[in-house]
C-alpha cells in the first residue's frame, strides 16, 4: 500500500476544544529539536515556568507543564496528594466532578460528593456547610464545566479551606487564558490548566501550580528513582511513595527545578508550542483577553437568542467560553452537527450523560474566539436549521451579532 502525504481539511473549530491552534504555534513546532539539558532548552523550560506563573496569577515557585492530555495534569497532582484512606470533597456539577472521583478512588482516597443539576452551579455557602460537615484533606473541584457550560465561583470556598487547613485544588483546564484564573487571591493549593481549549495550543500538555502547601506533602513522600540514587535513601518513604512514577511531582520537582534530575525526556516540540502559546497571551495582555472572550460570547449569544433558541442552564453563571445551546424539541442535534460539518467544515459539540442529545455545545476559545467564526458559525447554524424544518427567526442570529459588534467599536 502506497500512503499519500498527510492533508487535513481546514475546519472552523466551534468546540469546547480542541480548538484551532495558534498558527505561530504551529509554526514554533517546526523549531529545531535541541537536547533537553542543553543551556539553550532549560532556558526555554524556565521562561515557560515564569510565564505559566503569569498566567495563573501566582508566585507560586513550582509551575511547571505535565506531559500528556490537561487529564495527566489532574492525575499529576491527585496521585502526588492523594494517600490511601485520605477524605476527599468533590461538589460535582457536571461530567468532570465525576472525573475527579474516578482519579481519587484509583488512589485509595475516601471520597464524599455532593451533586446539583447539570446546568447550575453550588452555592460557595452549600460547599463550605459540607466542609464543615466531612472535615476533608482536600477539596478538589471544576472551575469550568465544558459539559454544562457552568463556572463555579470559588473565591469564598478557597478561603474557607485555607482557613481550616483542608487543601484546595482546583480543574482550571477549560478556563485558564480565557477567563480569569487568580491562583493565590482565591487560595487555591493546585491548579490544572489544559493547553487545547483557551491557549490555542494542541493537545498535549498540562500546565500545573502548586504551592508549598501542597510541596510539604510532596517532600514527605518523596522517592528518587533507583537508578538515580544511593541504595541506602530507597526504601526511605516506601510506604508513603507515591504510586505513579511518571506522574510523580516530587521527581517532577527535581526534573524542573535547578537539580535538572533526569526523570523523562522532555516533549520538546510541546513545550515550544506552549511557550509561543503563553508568550501570545502575555503579549494580548490577560484582562485583554478576557475581554475580548466576553465580547464574542455575547454576540454568538444573542445572535442565538435572536434566532429564537434557548441558551441552556443558568445564564448568570455560564462561563463565557462556551454557549450550551437547548436542540429544538423534535430535531436530531447529531443531523444538524453533521450537516454543519459536512456543508460548511464547522465543528461545534454535543454533551454527555444527562444532557447527551439534549444541547450542542459551542466552544469560543482562544484562536477560534473571533468575528469571522461567530458570523460563519451563526449565518450556517441558521441555514441548516432551516433545511432541518425548526421555526426560526430567519435572518436574525448574523444582524444580531454584528450589532453587538458595532455597539463594541463606538
């Protein structure tokens, strides 16, 4: 069999991510590959820890990217705190609380959920009275639900924690680079960032903090690797080390830090992407950003409204990088996507569990978040919709938004 060189179509990305990479992204993938403890290459590794600190709004020493999916980032900092028999708190609103319990559990944590409706988010209140109630080591919770387009408030839970010694972490993966994440002003202990959703970056990394209450942990239940270390140092935290090799942050730490100790070879064209990744959204400026995220949800918004459909959820909490949008009573949402794809290379997402059918979700992160694809994906959602037989608003979705816009540039 002869295989033809590799050529993707070039789609409008209107998921929750991934999202449409950054061309200059891409473009520093290309670099040249160096060695990873070449001067040059720690020097990269160390601008990027300074920039994801700026990003995260930290001074947290230890920032620093997971190699793997914003999943191994979670997993990362879970399996390094998380010891057998430990109380873990997880107020679930969506499909990625449930992710967190899954990670817990596999790490022997004692595990206590609380659950709302998907589509709404807890009361800081209800989260704090169920602290008080369990008495947890940690409180991990979702700053942004993809799967229900919600945004947690966690300002108040992070300083209750911080005043009764529980560590907070929290799940900024869809969040982080599109709307503001501030890791030391609301107490947060850890935090898992995603490179494919609001940095524009492919899939491939997790950008984590974490501060020194959380390195204390880290300490005390660090191992070095045999083959790095002195036999007499082995068997020192054998029944405190943490259970993951590859995911271990004390050996991370290590690897990171000035003692540059071997742990893996690094994803260098990864860290290059991300680096230009950063560097792009320090040079748009953070609360530029976030702006500029806010203005293109509320033109994809009422250009839906307009359209005469439904935003799904609590519009006062909806986090303004993704619209969950109700399908019409009637209507195949999986036809519609289809169509969208097939007819005008757009992409916007379904839901899972509860919601599964019942919403399609659309993503205006980072790259993807501009004019040209909140015009196109509104002027083709109504065309298809009109094929599809729903009573809409026709021609109503693309002025709508385009009056956002002028209303903007006054």
């Amino acid at each position: 069999m002869i295989y033809r060189d590799l050529t993707t179509s070039l789609r409008t990305i209107m998921t929750p991510g991934p999202v449409e990479a950054e061309p200059r992204v891409l473009r520093a993938m290309a670099t040249p590959i160096l060695g990873q403890f070449d001067p040059e290459f720690t020097d990269i590794m160390n601008e990027t820890m300074d920039m994801i600190r700026k990003l995260f709004q930290t001074e947290n020493q230890w920032a620093f990217p997971i190699d793997g999916t914003s999943r191994s980032g979670i997993e990362a900092v879970l399996c390094s705190i998380v010891e057998p028999g430990d109380k873990v708190l997880i107020p679930i609103y969506g499909r990625f609380g449930h992710l967190l319990v899954e990670i817990v559990e596999r790490y022997g944590g004692e595990v206590v959920t609380i659950e709302t409706t998907w589509g709404e988010v807890f009361e800081p209140s209800k989260v704090i009275e169920e602290i008080k109630r369990v008495k947890p080591k940690i409180v991990g919770i979702v700053h942004g639900e993809t799967s229900t387009g919600q945004m947690q408030p966690l300002k108040e839970i992070g300083e209750y924690c911080r005043e009764m010694d529980v560590l907070f972490v929290v799940d900024a993966v869809a969040s982080i680079g599109g709307v503001d994440v501030k890791v030391d002003e609301w107490k947060i202990d850890a935090c898992i960032g995603g490179t494919q959703k609001c940095l524009s970056v492919p899939s491939g990394m997790a950008p984590i903090t974490f501060n020194t209450r959380v390195e204390k942990i880290l300490l005390e239940r660090k191992k070095i690797e045999r083959g790095l270390v002195d036999s007499d140092s082995i068997d020192r935290v054998q029944n405190r080390m943490i259970r993951s090799n590859y995911f271990d942050l004390s050996q991370l730490m290590d690897y990171w830090g000035p003692t540059r100790l071997n742990h893996h070879t690094e994803a260098t064209s990864m860290l290059y992407a991300l680096r230009e990744g950063l560097r792009i959204v320090l040079e748009e400026g953070l609360e530029e950003r976030f702006k500029r995220h806010k203005l293109h949800e509320k033109a994809l918004t009422e250009g839906i409204l307009s359209m005469g459909l439904d935003i799904y959820g609590d519009i006062h909490t909806k986090i303004p990088v993704v619209t969950p949008i109700s399908i019409p009573e009637g209507i195949d949402g999986e036809s519609v996507r289809a169509m969208l794809l097939n007819e005008f290379d757009i992409e916007i997402a379904s839901s899972f569990g509860p919601l599964k059918g019942k919403i399609w979700r659309i993503g205006t992160m980072g790259y993807s978040c501009r004019k040209k694809n909140i015009l196109h994906v509104l002027g083709a959602l109504e065309a298809v919709l009109i094929r599809h037989g729903v009573n809409i608003n026709i021609g109503q979705a693309v002025q709508a938004a385009l009056g956002v816009y002028e209303d903007a540039s006054k």
